[in-house]
C-alpha cells in the first residue's frame, strides 16, 4: 500500500478511525454508509508492504495506515494468530491524513487567492489608472495647447 495511492474516501476511512480509535468494521459501516466496498478498503489500508526474502515475504514497519488488533494462541505447539476485526489508526496513518488535510486547506487558499483576491485587485488597480488618467487629462491638454501653438 502506497500513500500516493489513497483517495478522497480512503482518507475519509483514516478520518473516522483518528476520531473513533478502535473500532470494528460494522461501526465504520454505521458512521460511514455511503462508502462502497468498506471492508476492502479497510484491509487495503491495513495491509502492509513485503519484503521477499529467500522463501517467504516478511511485512515491512509503518507501511500500513491502519492496524488491525489480534489474539495469539496456541494449536498443538503452534502458535498461530486470529484476527479480531477491531482496527485502529497508525502513526503512519495519521502522518497521511494530516499531510492530506494540510493540502487540502492549501488548495483552498489557492483557490481563494486565484478566485477572489485576483480579480479584487484588479478591480483596484484599473480603477487607480482611470483616475490617474482623469487627474492628468487637463494637465495633458493644457501641455499639448501650448506645444501647438
């Protein structure tokens, strides 16, 4: 999982878990129903990156945005892991989601300097000039009389 590979709706997931830290896929859904395909998302944003070895991957740390808590237990001297389904945001995620909101307020304010302020000094400066203009008309003319005659 890559960060540059999260959208609008993944951040909206990192969102709900910073404000509601753990918490289960069934209370995502309650708080986030429009969001299609939840649980893939959500195990799209706990799944970390892998390094191969010789013969196996091993996960890489904080490469995942979520964590998803689990239980070890004991099977005939294997140890083995059950998942709960309770996840929780990580550090990395949310490193992402204050990168992604410190964007957006950015472009927000890009927008509001292009959109706005551009044309409000526009406005300004034109109008500055036309009074200039009217200011230095009589000066013009009395100068151009006087050069013609």
């Amino acid at each position: 999982m890559y960060i540059e590979d999260l959208t609008e709706v993944d951040y909206q997931i990192l969102k709900y878990f910073k404000e509601n830290s753990p918490s289960s896929i069934e209370d995502a859904a309650k708080h986030l129903p429009n969001v299609e395909a939840l649980e893939y998302r959500i195990r799209f944003l706990s799944t970390p990156e892998f390094k191969q070895s010789t013969n196996f991957s091993i996960p890489i740390e904080n490469t995942k945005c979520l964590h998803e808590e689990f239980e070890t237990y004991n099977d005939s001297c294997i140890t083995k892991i059950k998942n709960l389904g309770i996840f929780s945001i990580t550090t990395l995620g949310k490193k992402a989601l204050q990168d992604y909101e410190t964007s957006q307020k950015q472009q927000k304010k890009d927008i509001w300097l292009k959109n706005v302020w551009t044309p409000i000094l526009v406005t300004i400066i034109t109008n500055l000039v036309i009074s200039g203009i009217k200011w230095l008309l009589p000066l013009i003319q009395q100068y151009l009389s006087s050069f013609l005659k």
